[in-house]
C-alpha cells in the first residue's frame, strides 16, 4: 500500500514541486549545500539553473545579472563590467563559488567564479 500512496502522491504534486525537488537532487549531487541555508558573508559554492539573464548598469557602469535557483532559493548573480558571457543563458546548469551578499534580504554573489554543467 505504501508505494501506491506514493505514487499517487506524486501524480498530486505540482509541476514546480516536482522541478524545485529534482534541482534540490541535482544540487546535493554536485556536493552543494541549499542556497536558503546559507549565510551572508560567507563563501559559498552552489549549484543550480539559471532562470533570468539581463544587462543592467551599475552605477553607470555594464552588470550582467542573472539569477541562479536550485530548488531552495535563489541567489542573484552579478557579473560587474560584463555585457554578455558566452554560455550564461537561461536555462543553464551551472555550480557558482563566492562571497556571499545579503542586501534587503535577496542574496547576491558579485564577480563569482562559475562552471557550466550539462
């Protein structure tokens, strides 16, 4: 009985539901802890997909933003004097490493270093 409760409680589950638990997989996988464990100012290593890229000036200077979701949370990824870099697009695995910044509760890496996956 217990792998048709199961089973029917994931045909229940919602689409977001089921993505948000397989990037928590794919996360663990890659050896990072969740983005929604971890602390302001501490150097952090994550892993997730990229949800939105956009160009957005930074005190009149080019910032290539992006936001990195791996089923916990999200970080906001900021690439100072960076128009565009090859590969960073939506849709994107990648595992980011850096600083991390906590400003009005939306957490922020500045200038991380990446590798894209899959």
């Amino acid at each position: 009985m217990g792998i048709m409760k199961r089973a029917f409680g994931r045909l229940a589950t919602s689409t977001d539901e089921l993505e948000a638990e397989e990037l928590r997989g794919d996360a663990a996988a890659h050896a990072c802890p969740p983005i929604a464990q971890q602390a302001d100012r501490d150097v952090v290593t994550v892993h997730g997909v990229l949800r939105t890229v956009t160009l957005r000036p930074r005190g009149g200077v080019a910032a290539l933003e992006a936001e990195l979701y791996d089923g916990s949370g999200t970080v906001t990824l900021v690439w100072l004097g960076r128009r565009r870099i090859a590969g960073v697009d939506p849709g994107r695995h990648m595992t980011v490493e850096g600083r991390l910044s906590c400003i009005d509760d939306v957490r922020v890496l500045y200038n991380p270093r990446y590798e894209l996956t899959q």
